[in-house]
C-alpha cells in the first residue's frame, strides 16, 4: 500500500494457501445452502416455524403409532391404526411434501435472482448445471427425507414387535421398504419438479408458492371435468391432476384400489402416470438449465 506521501507500507498480504476445491467445492457449498435454507437456519425465527413444523407433521404421527403398538400387545396396525399401513402413511407425507416444497423451492430460488447473488456465484468455478444440481439436491434430500424417515422409523418399529424377531422381520417385510422406497421417487419428483419449474420463472416467493399450491390442488378439479366430457381426446385432459400420478402410483405399488382417479377412471394405466411425472422431471430440468445458462 501507497500512501500521499509516498511511503510504502508492507500489509504482511500472504496469497491464499489452502485447498481449492473446485466446482465439487462449490457444489457442496450451494447443497449445504440450500439445506439451511429449506430450515430457515442462521434466519430470523420466523422463518424456522413453518419448515420445523412439518417436520413435527411428518413425524409425530408414526412416533404416536409406533408408540401405541408398543404399549398395547393387542395393537394391531392394519385394523386399529388411524393412520393404517405404509400406503395410508404416505398420502399424509404426501400432503406435508407438497407444503414443504411450496416454500422451500421458491426460496431455494427466486432470492438469488431478487439479491443478484447469481452473479457472485458466477465469479467461481460453478456452471449452470452445478448450480441446479445443488438447488435441486438440496430440494431432494430434504423431501426424500421427510418421505423416507417416517415410514422407516414405523419399518423398523413393527419389525421389533414380530413374534419372529427384528432381524427375520426385517427381512421377510423388505418389499415393503422397496416398496416405499420406489414411491418415493415418484413423490419426491412428481411434487418437487412442477414446484422448482414455476420457481425458475416466477419473480417473487409469495407467488410462486400460491401459484403452485393452485396448480397442485385445482388440476384434479379439472381433470374430473375433462373425465365428464365426451369428445375425441378429452380423456388425456385428465393427466393435467399433478396431486394425484404420485398417488396413482402409490396405489399400484400396494395394490390399493385406484378408486375415482380420473386418469384411471378413463382407462390410462400407472405406467402412463410414471411416464407423465419422468417427463415433467426431465422438462424442468432442461428449462432451468436454458433459463440459467443466461446468467451463469
């Protein structure tokens, strides 16, 4: 350093001597971001209240569960449960995903474009794609977990009270864990993607969540519309009920009546419902890779 005088001060400037770690670096970093972001972590406490309490949605019902069948011998899940099996279980974590990705997506999101963060993460070794797999990894891991977590705990509970002991328990009763495991993909994607896809165009968090909700939870109205109508093609208007492939899917998996879905009602079979949410999946993808690619 210089200063008006002349005189030349030695700072003791040393160059950086640590580890670089490169774009793996940085995708970790927007991954563990994201994490505390979807929490609100080192936020106002407001902004933990909502998140924290769908983790007490998702979990107390199988601690409670869980809990009764251990303290009544006579406790039989699939006759007394309120809450019955893994396929009854689910559509409640269903119901708890689809209202923790309606905040978490848009806020994992919308403020980097609002702050113009994204031109501080473009000054590091971070593509387009690093970014988006960390957003969506960070989206994912917290979803699966909301999914997976509670049906394990009931998994594992259940099989300590087996006559035949945890270990044979365990192991006679992993197709349900599979099971559970192939629908939360379905889940996870099939609620996560439509929320992430309206997130990358939306300009503010408070929108982009009502709009999504909207979309989630009005598309089965209009597919039940589209079931009623009779003219050539209006069977496939009933594939716009986004709610209701991921529960179409869970219904297969367990061999659960399909009941009035109207996708089924109209003949399309589950795989068309896998096919629907795989698309949508890969679209998104695609989307906020072009969308992102102007700004990283």
């Amino acid at each position: 350093m210089v200063d008006k005088a002349g005189v030349v001060y030695d700072l003791g400037y040393k160059p950086y001597e640590g580890q670089r770690l490169g774009r793996s670096g940085a995708i970790k970093a927007m991954l563990k971001d994201g994490l505390r972001r979807t929490f609100g972590i080192r936020r106002k406490a407001r902004r933990k209240i909502y998140p924290w309490g769908l983790v007490v949605l998702a979990f107390l019902p199988a601690i409670v569960f869980v809990g009764l069948a251990f303290a009544l011998s006579s406790f039989a899940p699939d006759a007394e449960s309120p809450f019955g099996g893994h396929a009854q279980y689910i559509s409640l974590v269903g119901t708890v995903i689809i209202l923790f990705v309606a905040s978490a997506a848009p806020n994992l999101l919308i403020p980097d474009r609002e702050e113009g963060v994204l031109s501080v993460y473009s000054s590091r070794p971070m593509t387009a794609w690093d970014y988006i797999w960390g957003r969506v990894g960070a989206l994912a891991l917290v979803a699966s977990a909301f999914f997976l977590l509670p049906n394990l705990l009931m998994y594992v509970g259940f099989a300590a009270l087996d006559e035949a002991g945890l270990a044979a328990a365990l192991i006679d009763n992993l197709d349900d864990l599979l099971k559970v495991l192939g629908t939360m993909v379905a889940y996870v994607i099939g609620y996560g993607a439509p929320a992430l896809l309206i997130s990358t165009y939306a300009k503010r968090v408070g929108p982009a969540a009502g709009i999504y909700l909207a979309v989630v939870f009005i598309s089965p109205g209009f597919a039940e519309m589209f079931r009623t109508l009779d003219f050539p093609g209006s069977r496939f208007g009933t594939l716009i009920a986004v709610l209701q492939h991921p529960e179409v899917i869970r219904n297969w998996v367990f061999d659960e009546s399909q009941g009035s879905v109207p996708m089924s009602a109209v003949g399309f079979e589950p795989w068309v419902s896998i096919l629907f949410i795989a698309l949508v999946g890969a679209g998104t993808m695609y989307l906020m890779a072009r969308r992102y690619r102007l700004e990283l």
